[in-house]
C-alpha cells in the first residue's frame, strides 16, 4: 500500500536531471512541495498506456521496467539510471514493479519545464540594464527575473512571452505617499513593484467622499497588482499608495490582455466544472453578496473580486476553485489574482448563463 512519508533529501533532489539545472532557490522551493511515497514489493507504479505528465524518481530500492517492446530492465537506486525520470513517455511505454520496497517521488513536469525557462532566462541577462524615458532608471534583469519566477502568474506564462514581457514593460519612479492608481478610475496599466513597498486601500461603501478606508492588503517587492480592472472592463476597485520610495515596472492594457491574461486563464465549461467539483473543487461566486444572497450555485462561497486578494489568504492551497459570475469577466479577473496566491482556480466559461435553465440556485434564508 502507497502512502507519503518524509519531505525529499534536498541533496538528492539536486543530484536528479534534470532538476539540477535549476537555480538553488527553485530547487528549494521544489523540495518544499514534494514528498517521498513508498510503494511494497509486488506492487505496480504505473502502467504501460497510462497518461500522466509527472517526472517519477526511484529514490530507494530496485524497480523492474517491462517495455512494450523490449526486454524487462530493472533500475536500482543509487545508479546514474536512478537520477533520470523512469520512463518519462506519455502515455507510457511500459508497467513497472517494485522488486523490492521502494521509496519515489513525483514532480509535475511542467513545473520543472517552466522553472527551466525562467533559470534560463534569468542566468542570461544577469548584467544592469538601463531603461530611460524622462528620468534614467537602472534595472537589474536578472534579479527581476527571479523575483517574477516566484509569482504563480509569470511561472505559466509561455517561455516566448518572458522576454516580451519585460521589453513591453515602463519603469516609472514614485515616491513615498504617491497614489498609484484610484479607486473608481479606469483601468490603464497593470503593475510590478521592483523596489518599494506599497498599501492597497478601499473606500467604505465605495463613498469617494468618505474619509474612512479598509486596508486590504500590503505590497512588497515582485508583487503584481491592478489587472482586475484590466480584464473586467470595470473601475479601479481600490486605490494604492506608495508607502517607501520605489520604482514600478507598467505594462499597458493590450499587452496585458496578450501576454499576461489570455495565456494563463484556465477556461472550464458547465460539464467540466462538474466534473471537478465531483472530485472535491468548491464554486467561487464573486458577484456582489447581494446577487448571492438572491440564488447561487449549491456549495458556492461568496468572494466578491474587490475583495479576491485578502481572502485568497483563507483558502486551502491543496483544493481547486471554479470562479463565476454573471459575464465571466468578474470571474476571470478574480481567478488571476486568486491565483497569484498558490491557488489552482478555474474560470466558468460565458458565466451563468451557460448553465442550462433547469439547474436549481441556492437563495441564502432571509
């Protein structure tokens, strides 16, 4: 019987190809998401024919591989066989046993794909490069590149839009106490702070004359912010303000839309999103609590897209959330920032209305 045990031996991940030609850090970070999981003598770790995309490592004991065509190999652990992926294929090309009681791992290979693209990248261009418009402003390329690595958001982006993206995007210098972006403005830019720190503030009520604010939340460096106007064709839904001296990288609406958006948005219909809340995803509505209250899909939690950054702080990491809304627009722009959090989060596509009319919506008691 298969079960987890042990985080992995960092040491052994780093000997294993080809994860070690990742950067330190993002082996690190690798290590802290995987886990050792034994498997008895006898028993199968996977089958000729079936699809599946991890990289799989024999960390202790011995294995027999069967090919489909070929004769039966066996791979024991400590050998230069052991530090490649078994059988990377998909789907498949053979079942293999454990000839003895083993310890494996498994790590989603297009994680490391894309871990890959960015090592690269960054270890490219490690020099200063200097950007200039009306002020002449130093930026480091490779450290950049390896604070945006860490944002679940640039990790998916395709590897030909990495170096798009940055020339694409507009240094712009800001002071302490300089309003970025206001509440109730139109959406122009999306934003990375380089350096500074800012504060992300909403208007009680979405009184513009109000003096009273809610923090929502803090902004440090390699923080990403302003896309949900972008992508929701709505007003700024907070205002943010620069707490330090700093400088910001902008990159206008089209782009955004082309590079950033489009490609890291995870589309489901009605059919598939049922399909993944059999398997345990929750809905997220993010329409208003009062469009809630009036009926919402069974089992939905209510995080309206103005308030998508600090509650992405309450939900589980190890689940899946599907967004909706009445568009699919609101959505969307919460599923980004949601998953700017770790979160793995799905959009419903077209909305509510694609949902055939015989579904029966949940009201909330009065």
């Amino acid at each position: 019987m298969s079960g987890s045990n042990n985080g992995v031996n960092l040491m052994a991940l780093m000997r294993l190809q080809p994860i070690n030609s990742l950067l330190e850090d993002q082996i690190v970070e690798l290590a802290a998401q995987t886990q050792e999981q034994a498997l008895p003598a006898g028993k199968v770790l996977f089958k000729e024919g079936e699809s599946d995309t991890d990289l799989i490592y024999l960390i202790e004991g011995q294995i027999e591989i069967v090919p489909s065509n070929g004769n039966p190999y066996r791979v024991k652990s400590g050998t230069p066989e052991s530090r490649k992926p078994l059988a990377e294929h998909n789907p498949r090309r053979g079942t293999a046993i454990a000839v003895t009681p083993i310890l494996f791992i498994r790590i989603d290979n297009d994680l490391v794909d894309t871990m890959l693209t960015w090592a690269e990248s960054a270890s490219s261009e490690n020099e200063e490069v200097i950007m200039s418009g009306d002020d002449i402003i130093t930026i480091d390329t490779g450290g950049l590149k390896n604070k945006m690595q860490h944002s679940p958001n640039f990790r998916k982006l395709p590897a030909a839009n990495i170096d798009l993206l940055l020339e694409k995007m507009e240094p712009i210098r800001m002071n302490a106490g300089e309003v970025i972006i206001r509440q109730g403005d139109e959406g122009d830019y999306f934003y990375v702070i380089e350096q500074g720190e800012a504060l992300v503030t909403r208007m009680v009520d979405d009184d513009e004359d109000s003096e009273d604010s809610v923090e929502m939340a803090h902004l440090i460096e390699g923080s990403t912010f302003g896309e949900a106007a972008l992508i929701s064709d709505s007003p700024r839904n907070a205002t943010v303000s620069m707490q330090t001296d700093g400088v910001l990288l902008r990159l206008n609406k089209e782009n955004f839309l082309k590079l950033m958006q489009d490609p890291t948005q995870n589309w489901v219909s009605y059919n598939e999103a049922l399909d993944k809340i059999k398997q345990g995803a929750t809905w997220v509505d993010v329409r208003s609590p009062g469009d809630f209250s009036k009926g919402h899909l069974p089992g939905a939690i209510n995080i309206p897209m103005n308030e998508a950054h600090r509650r992405s702080q309450d939900l589980d990491t190890d689940k899946t959330y599907i967004c909706y809304c009445q568009t699919g627009r609101r959505s969307s722009a919460a599923a980004f920032i949601l998953s700017q959090y770790g979160l793995e989060v799905n959009v419903l596509k077209d909305g509510l209305p694609s949902i055939d009319g015989d579904v029966e919506m949940t009201a909330e008691a009065c």
